[in-house]
C-alpha cells in the first residue's frame, strides 16, 4: 500500500473509513474525549493470579486499551486489549449486551481502541477476563497494525515510526521503561549525595566544554549566529564559582558529527560537578553508581551484554593511558622520546600522524586503535595526555597528562572525568592553543571563553567533574547494540 496516498483509495483503510462513517451517521461519537478507567490489566493479573477456570467473580472492572487480537464464534467475540501494563482479554457474550451493542463490537477492528466494563471472570480454558458488561469505542484505527506474526522488524522503520513499534514490540515498550528507570536512578544518586539538579542554556554564542564540532543556528532578533550547546561543562562550573558547590544537570546536547552503532547528534549527558574533590574521588563515586544503576535496572550489578557477561561490582580495574599504549606496542615509549621515531611507530600499528600533532595525541590515537576495544570488563583509563585535555587539571606528578580518567565497558566509553584547571593563567594558555588548532584545521578545537577565564579569575576550588554518557549506559543495561535502539526518536534522513 502506497502510505502516502489518500485513504479512501486504498481496501483496507477504505473499509474502515466506511465504518467511521457508519457510526458517526448512527450518533456513535468514534473519538469521546475520556474515559473512567478502573483498573489495568498488570493489576487484575496480580489480584486474580489464582482464580480457577470458568469462575465469575463479584468484582467489576473497567479497563481499557488496544485490540491486538480478536476472534468471533457466533455469539461469543474474544478480544485481547493492550494498556501499557500488559494485556487484559475481553469475553463478550451476545446475552450480555444488547443485539445493536454486540454487533458493533464484533465489527471493531484491530488496532482500535476500547474502553469496556463488566465482571472480572476466567474462561473455561483457564483465561483472565472482562465479561464486558458496557463498552465505548474510544479511538477508531485508520490504518491497520503490522501483520501478527511477522509483527515490525525493520530496524529503520521501526525507529521511524517508533510509535507502531512500541505497540507491537513489547521489548521496544521494555527498553523504553528501563531508560526511565535508569534516569530516575542517575538522578536519585545525585540528589542523595547533595548535589542540586540545575538547567544551563542549549542555545550558546559559543560552543564550549568538548572536543566538536557543534551545530550552528541564527537568532534573528539579535542578528547573532549561536550554537547548540555540545557539553554543558562551562556553566555548570560558573556556578561552582558563584558557590553552588556541588551541581549536576541531565539534559540534551548536540554535537554535528557522524551516525554510528554508539553516535547520534544529540544525546543524553549527565554532567556532574563538586567542589573540593579531585577525579580519585569521582571515580569511587562512579563506581558506587554505576553498580547501584544496574541493581535497579537489572536486578543484579553481573549483567549480560552481547553475549558475554560483564560483573559491575566496584572496584573497577585501573590502567594509565601510556601503560596501556606501552603494553600494545611492545615497546617503552614516552614522551621523551624523538617524534620522528614516534611517528614511524604510529605508522606501523595502523596510525597515520597529522601535521601538528604532538606526542599527546598520537598516543591517545594509538589507544584508539589498539586498546580500547579490548577493554570488556569495566576499566578506568587514567592520566590521559594534557594535549587532548584541554579542561583537565594537569597530574601532580607527572606534567605530561593530566589527572583524567575515561571509564570504558565492552569497548566503550561510559565516562569521562576529570580534576578540573581552575588556574586561570593555565587555562587561558590552552584555550589559545586550541585556537591555533582550529587555525590549523581542527573544527572540533575550543574557542577562547572570555567570560570562563573572567569567572576563573574570581577563584574556583578544587573541583572534579564528571560526564556520563546516559544512552550508552542504558544501552549497556538493555543489552542493546545499536544506539538509535534506546533512544525514542533517533536522528534519521526524512523520507522521500
């Protein structure tokens, strides 16, 4: 069927325009504004568990929900309606209503919604059921549902038209609750350990606080090019400035890169900021979350992804960036050593060096491609280089890197945290590094943030940081591979 073409011209949806018509000519109003629901099916489910084969109850119930299946014998319909509990069958027998009402519901289709009232009963064959009593057409159905048992499986159709795959899919429906549950648990830890939930801008006249290339728009009002914001780092840490010391924010950012099995161009990211800790502090907190998360969400903090199991349970495995790059290469190499002979290094494993990348960055290259898709069970990577960390507070101990940690699972990157530079000077510096960068070619580099270095200048406390990744962890918890798969509406090119 031609989906873009007029109703009326096609026999399936032609047949059910005729029936809206039927009923509206008869007075039967197909879309009434509400309904008194009394219970849901998950509920009747509970109460009624032990209820033995072909008994009646005293208990009324009025449910209501979609009809997924339905079956006529004669004077008996059977019809089983979906709510967003469960399902509930509905047992409608030609003695309990009257000839007009049983005729009009054996001619609802598939698709529609009801609302129905009568006693709670179980069938002879053992079947949970309303003994519909009343009942209301609450939403006609236009165009049938997908075939019963093919159901809908293509991925892009699915995640086009995610509101039919939600009413055939009940793992897509499962998904989608677990992504709340997991939120509501991401905030829960949060606001337990004293942290205050906060909102910063979207639109920004500059896009700072990551590495990308944001996505630009124009406020005509004020004649002004802005960005949608691809990090909400430099607010959150203003206001650790203005003495709100310890905030985060859940929220949407936009980052104008390319589409991928763990990349959409905009995603979900908790962002997180408290005074007086350093990222040796963030990374138990992130270990306790984590675990605690999964719990909720699972069950248990052993869970199982793509096959394989992963154990959540702190502690968390610890590696420093350059000891994971030693161990891949074979070899001791540091950042001492001659960049001829580094670069020839990088060639050989697969990396090829581009003009102006220092020791730094081709390390972390190298990571890329050699370490991190190995790293399964859940590992801290620590120290990264201070070259591609440009918000970090450079290490104590070492002024090569910077007291940074990414936490990776199966492959990925959860995590990423920092000790955040609070001294103004420094900060400065590497913001005008990054701006001969993005001279030199790089659309992902920082630009200079007056007002950041200025709110620097009024003091920050030691402070750590931390980002998590939200869709990848409920990607992680759902056991699904692809990101558009937990995310309700994926960025997708429009149809033709």
């Amino acid at each position: 069927m031609d989906e873009t073409s007029d109703l009326a011209a096609h026999p399936l949806t032609a047949a059910r325009l005729e029936k809206l018509e039927a009923l509206r000519a008869a007075g039967v109003e197909p879309y009434p504004p509400r309904f008194d629901r009394t219970r849901l099916a998950a509920e009747l489910h509970a109460a009624f568990a032990d209820l033995e084969p072909g008994s009646e109850t005293d208990v009324d119930a009025s449910v209501a929900g979609r009809i997924m299946l339905k079956r006529s014998f004669g004077k008996l319909v059977f019809a089983t309606i979906q709510d967003a509990s469960g399902r509930i069958q509905l047992f409608v027998d030609a003695r309990r209503l009257d000839p007009e009402d049983f005729g009009r519901f054996a001619d609802l289709d598939v698709g529609d919604w009801v609302g129905a009232s009568g006693r709670v009963i179980t069938t002879k064959k053992g079947e949970l059921s309303v003994a519909v009593e009343e009942f209301v057409l609450l939403a006609k159905a236009l165009r049938p549902l997908p075939e019963k048992w093919h159901g809908l499986t293509d991925t892009e159709l699915r995640s086009r038209r995610r509101y039919l795959d939600l009413i055939m899919n009940e793992e897509s429906r499962r998904v989608a609750v677990t992504r709340v549950r997991i939120v509501s648990e991401l905030r829960r830890q949060f606001v337990e350990r004293g942290y205050l939930e906060v909102e910063t801008p979207v639109l920004q006249t500059q896009a700072g606080g990551a590495l990308a290339r944001p996505f630009v728009t124009h406020h005509h009002a004020l004649d002004l090019d802005m960005y949608l914001r691809i990090a909400t780092e430099l607010h959150l840490k203003r206001l650790v400035v203005g003495g709100l010391e310890r905030v985060f924010e859940i929220g949407r950012v936009f980052r104008n890169e390319g589409i991928d099995a763990t990349h959409n161009p905009e995603f979900t990211m908790l962002e997180s900021y408290e005074a007086l800790a350093d990222y040796l502090d963030i990374m138990a907190m992130v270990e306790e979350i984590f675990a605690a998360v999964a719990e909720v969400a699972t069950g248990s903090t052993v869970v199982s992804y793509q096959g394989r199991q992963i154990d959540l349970t702190p502690p968390y495995r610890r590696v420093r960036h350059l000891d994971a790059v030693r161990e891949a290469v074979g070899e001791d190499v540091s950042y001492d050593m001659a960049m001829d002979d580094l670069r020839t290094l990088a060639r050989r494993h697969g990396v090829e060096p581009e003009e102006g990348w220092g020791h730094g960055k081709i390390f972390d290259e190298l990571f890329e491609e050699l370490v991190a898709d190995g790293l399964w069970e859940p590992t801290f990577v620590m120290d990264h280089p201070k070259e591609i960390s440009p918000l970090a507070r450079v290490h104590r101990d070492d002024p090569h890197v910077t007291e940074r940690f990414e936490l990776f699972i199966a492959g990925s990157e959860y995590a990423n945290a920092f000790s955040e530079l609070n001294d103004p000077i420094d900060q400065r510096h590497r913001f005008e590094a990054q701006v001969r960068a993005k001279a030199a070619g790089d659309e992902e580099a920082h630009p200079i943030d007056v007002d950041y270095i200025r709110a620097l200048e009024y003091g920050m406390p030691p402070t750590g940081g931390l980002g998590i990744g939200v869709d990848r962890l409920v990607m992680l918890l759902t056991d699904r591979s692809h990101i558009r798969e937990v995310l309700l509406f994926p960025t997708l090119r429009p149809e033709d």
